[in-house]
C-alpha cells in the first residue's frame, strides 16, 4: 500500500511521526507521505524513526489556500522541506494560522468559553493550533458532543467562531512547491463542494502555475467517488494520488494505509518516482 496524505501531532494528527511509522508499518504500507498542515516540522524525526525499516518515506506538507471565495487544501510531495524560500514561505503561513487561533479564541471568549487558545494549545502541544484544537476544547467544555457538532455550531463557515484567514493564493501555494522539487497536488478535491463548471475552473487555473496531480482516493472515498476523480484526471492529463488522510483513530476512517485502492483507469503519481 501506499499512503500519500497522513498527519502527526505537530499539525492536528494525534501520534507522533514515530507512532504513525509503527502504523504504518503494521499496515504493510511501502510508501508513506507525512503531510501535516502548513508545516514540515515532523519530517526529521519520522526520517530518523524510518532510518532502520524498509519503508520510503515522502517529504510532504498540506498547504491552506484561499481560491477566490474557497478555503482548499494544496499537497507538496517530493519538497525540499529545507529549502530558504519554502520556509519562508511556511512561515507566512503560519503567522496567518497563529494569527486565526488568535481571533476564533477571541470569539469562543465571546461565548464564554476562557483561556480557549492556551487550552488549544496545550491540546496540540505547539502554537500553531488548528480548528480541530478547538474543537477539542468545546467538547471537554461540554458546549458539543463531538468534532462534526463543533465544526457544525461554531467553527464551520459562518458560524459564530469561524474566522476568515488570509491563507496563501493557489498560485503561491503552487509555485512555492515546484520551486523546491515538489509535485503540488490537490487534496481532497470533493471536499469543498465545487460545482463541476468550478472544480474544472480550479484544476485548468492549478495546471497554469504548474500544478500536476489530485488525490482520487482520499480517507473513506466511495467507488463512485473515486472512479469520477479517475475520469476527471484522464480529462485534464492530471496524476492520480491517493491517501488515507490519517488523523488519529478516534478520529479517521479509515486507518493509515487503509484507504481503498486507485482505480485502473489513472496514472499514479508514484509511477513517476525513481524508486
């Protein structure tokens, strides 16, 4: 198996890299991505836990994009996680997620909720928290009774602690990764709800600044779902991707390395990788 689009606890996942390698491992998986939100800071200590196993391990990352009125989600694979420019370009990024935690605990104090940012903090164990960190924080506080009601009640678009976030441009996003050697891929690309006419719209602009690939299978993709996305990218000459988008086992279906296999009619992105 192969698995292209997982998380750590140094985005919103709940293990660690060296818990998701020992996963991953146990799912027979041969080829793992580690695509945490806007940051590669989990990298290192997943190459070091892999030094000694017969797995390959991708440098990857999930970058957050504002596309006209849409949040998406952009994955790098094969980046030069080190690269001068990409950092900088993660650290934009970053500021703008802190920045956000900063404004959603404002409105969450606004509710009478206190202390929610340090609280989302001290769940992520870092500062660059994300709305599942909230989440969190309104499901120990007994306001929900789980992520979906949270997302739903209060941090969801148009609910009363989202915050718009001025995130990277599709095409920053982008160019950003094929700057350091890296394939930019769409995550996801269901997700977001586009119209057909808008999601064509997206990939001909993603293409434009140099994009290559979509994920076809994605978490706990159906059959239909997968083989529309396989049909979508023999349309527009796109790479097929695929991963389970692991966050945690209370968290995910399905597990690491566990999604359903990439239909026949799409080319892989791997086929590509000399490896």
């Amino acid at each position: 198996m192969i698995d292209l689009h997982c998380h750590s606890n140094f985005s919103d996942g709940s293990l660690s890299p060296d818990d998701l390698l020992t996963k991953a491992i146990a799912a027979n998986v041969k080829i793992l991505a580690l695509t945490d939100h806007d940051t590669t800071a989990g990298l290192a200590h997943l190459h070091t836990a892999a030094n000694d196993n017969d797995i390959k391990i991708i440098n990857g990352i999930e970058l957050s994009v504002r596309w006209k009125k849409y949040d998406l989600h952009v994955i790098g694979l094969n980046i030069e996680y080190e690269d001068e420019d990409f950092c900088n370009l993660i650290n934009k990024q970053n500021e703008s997620r802190i920045e956000r935690s900063r404004q959603i605990a404002i409105k969450l104090n606004n509710c009478g909720i206190k202390d929610a940012l340090k609280k989302a903090c001290d769940i992520a164990g870092h500062e660059r928290v994300a709305r599942p960190h909230f989440a969190e924080v309104l499901i120990n506080e007994g306001r929900v009774k789980d992520m979906k009601s949270a997302f739903r009640q209060y941090l969801g678009q148009g609910c009363i602690a989202y915050v718009q976030t001025p995130w990277l441009s599709l095409e920053e996003a982008v160019l950003g990764i094929t700057k350091c050697s890296g394939q930019a891929v769409i995550a996801h690309p269901l997700k977001y709800k586009l119209t057909r006419t808008k999601l064509h719209e997206l990939i001909k602009e993603f293409k434009l600044y140099g994009g290559v690939g979509m994920e076809v299978v994605s978490g706990a993709s159906t059959i239909l779902e997968a083989n529309e996305l396989a049909g979508i990218c023999m349309r527009f000459d796109l790479l097929a991707s695929s991963g389970s988008d692991f966050h945690g086992e209370s968290a995910s279906y399905p597990s690491i390395g566990r999604q359903r296999d990439l239909p026949l009619n799409c080319i892989p992105i791997w086929n590509q990788w000399n490896i």
